[in-house]
C-alpha cells in the first residue's frame, strides 16, 4: 500500500495522475499522504486555514441552517491549484449540505500551495455535524 501511494505521489509530481483517473477513496488516501508532510502541513495550518478557515466556517453555518438541511457526516475531497482556486470538489454521500459547502468552498480562494508548477495540492475535510 505505500508503495502505491508513493508512486501515485511520484506521478502526481510530474503532472501525469489528475482526480479525474483516481476514485474517490484514491483521492482520499493520496491527501491524507501528502497531508503528512511537513511543507503541506505548514500550508494547511500557517496558509491556508488562517486565510480562508472562517469563510469556510461560516459557509458551513450557512448549509447547516437551510431549510431541511442534511445534518449527516460527510467526507469532502478536493484539490487546491497552483492558483488558489478550490477544484475537482467531490464529497460522499450525496447529500444537500455537502453540495452546499462545496459549491461554497468552489468561490473561495486561498493562498498558492507550495508545488511544483504542474500540480495541485489534494485536501480532505471530513465533517461532522455537532447539534
């Protein structure tokens, strides 16, 4: 198993491996991966987060307070490009407030993650829903 994920990392590197050609829980593991790694960890936690973390906060407020608003936990997968911009959103299950929070999250944008040119930075965020 780590040798696939360093090999998905190695191809995800030269720009060969997109969110279109892994499946879902792919993409999962790849971002919890690359998640672990300390130039991703400073961007999630020192960049990314303090720029757009209440935005996202508040966005989350927002789908959870719709009419019939689906308060079920949900796994949100995406990828952040070299310009900011939250791409390739996918989440599971289908439920109304996780399209809710990703076409939300699809407006924002955060600082460049720290890549090479060609690549995108995968980002994970499970939810749960604490009434």
């Amino acid at each position: 198993m780590r040798t696939k994920l360093t090999f998905a990392l190695l191809l995800l590197c030269c720009g060969q491996l997109s969110a279109e050609t892994l499946s879902f829980s792919e993409r999962i593991k790849l971002a919890k991966e690359i998640e672990k790694q300390k130039s991703a960890e400073n961007y999630f936690f020192k960049e990314m987060f303090p720029s757009v973390g209440g935005v996202m906060a508040d966005a989350m407020k927002r789908c959870t307070s719709a009419p019939k608003a689906n308060l079920s936990p949900f796994t949100l997968v995406a990828d952040i490009s070299t310009q900011g911009k939250f791409i390739n959103i996918a989440y599971e299950p289908r439920i109304n407030t996780a399209a809710c929070f990703a076409d939300l999250l699809s407006t924002l944008q955060a600082p460049p993650p720290p890549t090479c040119e060609c690549v995108t930075m995968p980002i994970v965020i499970e939810m749960k829903i604490e009434p």
